[in-house]
C-alpha cells in the first residue's frame, strides 16, 4: 500500500502549476525546503521521479505527465466533499475562491467583499484575477468556486448566471468633449487603443467596431484600462472602456467620456460555477449580492 498524504498531492499540484520550487513554495505558505522535501519524500514512496530538475525551471518527467490529472482529480474530490458538508450547513461558511476578470475586478470587487463580509461574517474569501481562459481552467480543475467574468463562456460543464448588462463608454481627449460622437464605420478610421490579447474586453470592443477581419489604420496595445485612458489623455487615440471603469480611471486623466446612440456596445456580466458543484445553491445566493453591487456602481 502506498501511504501519500494529502498535504504531499496539493503540494505536487502547485508545484506542476507553477513549475518552480520558490513560487510553489509561496504558494502553499511553506519554505521551499519544506515544499522540496515533501516532493521528495512523494517520490521515494512511489519509487519514480515526478519532477525533471533544472536550473530555473522544473518539468514534469513522463511518469508525472501521467499522474496530474488523477492527483487532480483525486484533491477536486476531496474539496468538493468539504464542500458538500458546507453546503449541509444553514449559512455560508468557510473559503470561498472568486476568480475575477482584471476589467471587473477592480471596480466591482471593493463592494461585494465588503457585502459579502458584512453579510456572512465567517465566509473566508480568496480573490483570484486574471484572464477568461485562465479562469475557466482553474473552475474547471477545481481551484476555484466561482467566477465573475463576461458571458457568454459556453463551457458545458459550468453553470452561468446572468447578472448585469453594461454598456462601453468612449474616452477621447478632453478637446473633443463638443465633437460629435463618431459612427462605428468612423471609429475604425481613428487611432484605437485597446487591452492586449487575451482580453475579453478587447474582442468585445473590436466586434463593435467590426474590426475582426479588418485591422485599423493603427492599433495600439496596453495592459490595463488605466494606462489607455492615460494615453488618451496625452493625446494618442481614443478608446473604450466600460461604465463601472468611468469613476475611477477618468478621475485623474485629461479626457471627455461620451455615449453612444442605440444600440450601444455593451457587456454581459455574469457568475459561473460548475454544474456539479454542491455549493450551486449558496453560489446563487452570492450571485444576488454581485448584482445588487454592480446595480450600485
């Protein structure tokens, strides 16, 4: 019989996610002696390496390729019998892991953290932001609970939730605040500037501009909405952003937000979880303190 303890598989889990000891090991809230200890004891046991070793970098060897997705599934076990005896209980209780989008997440996520802890004072919640793909990775391996994002994602195994429609707003130096609002087809012929790829947002806004197939004249990239609405200001371009993101990002900047006629660009935003997922019914009940805060903004 093979004795391989839990703490060694969540251990073995973050160490294949990050692939590397020190970003592991901060992971897991252990030294790196300790995590690289466990992984070796994890090794010995089973009488095989797990982990390729490089100097930078550690890959998993054929053996551990095999092995993942079962330990994977084996911890996603494990949480969701934990969260099946939550889901048991008459309140809301323990960890909670929200994964965000980076366009919501810091203008929503100040009021439903504060909500949800004035609401449920013994829930423990995790924030997770990053991209869609990355998000929808982690709900579906189980690292996360829930998700709030832009629908549709169309993944089969998780639930989504409607909650919020938002429309974009267009962000223009601050001399043009008296021009007339340019048309879509006008829009394409202006200097753009958008998120990076891999954003969401940034497909919504070219498929409102139907530049899909057809790129602009210029095109310029950024990581953030506040560093477009500051390249606005100094005069680079115009782009959009979304409503919830007016307050903040505009507050500081030298540009003139307008509107567009019907039917103005906007977003779905929504809560995801998996289907299968014991904590559905208390995920719902987190759903209605989303909205009511997004309604807020």
């Amino acid at each position: 019989m093979i004795n391989l303890t839990l703490r060694q598989l969540r251990y073995f889990d973050a160490l294949a996610t990050h692939g590397h000891f020190g970003r592991a090991a901060e992971a897991c809230s252990i030294s790196q002696p300790a995590l690289s200890m466990q992984i070796k004891e994890m090794e010995d046991t089973l009488g095989v390496m797990l982990f390729d070793r490089g100097a930078r970098q550690v890959r998993l060897t054929q053996f551990g390729e095999a092995a993942v997705q079962r330990i994977r599934e084996i911890l996603r076990s494990v949480d969701e019998l934990g969260d099946l005896a939550r889901a048991a209980r008459d309140r809301l209780v323990g960890r909670l892991r929200i994964g965000v989008i980076p366009t919501i997440a810091p203008y929503l996520l100040p009021a439903v953290i504060s909500d949800l802890a004035a609401a449920h004072t013994e829930l423990d919640i995790h924030v997770r932001e990053t991209l869609t793909p990355k998000l929808i990775e982690e709900l579906t391996d189980g690292r996360l609970d829930t998700a709030i994002l832009a629908l549709p994602i169309s993944e089969p195994t998780l639930a989504e939730v409607p909650l919020y429609t938002e429309p974009f707003v267009l962000v223009r130096p601050g001399a043009d605040a008296d021009v007339p609002v340019p048309s879509r087809d006008a829009l394409r012929e202006m200097r753009l500037l958008l998120l990076e790829e891999g954003h969401c947002f940034r497909d919504q806004a070219l498929s409102f501009c139907n530049l899909q197939s057809t790129p602009p004249r210029e095109l310029l990239d950024a990581s953030s909405l506040s560093t477009l609405v500051q390249m606005v200001g100094a005069g680079m371009g115009v782009t959009l952003i979304p409503e919830m993101a007016v307050a903040v990002e505009t507050r500081s900047a030298a540009v003139s937000i307008a509107r567009f006629e019907e039917p103005q660009p906007a977003r779905t935003l929504g809560m995801v979880w998996r289907k299968a997922s014991p904590l559905a019914g208390q995920l719902s009940e987190i759903a209605e303190v989303v909205r009511r805060a997004a309604e807020g903004l």
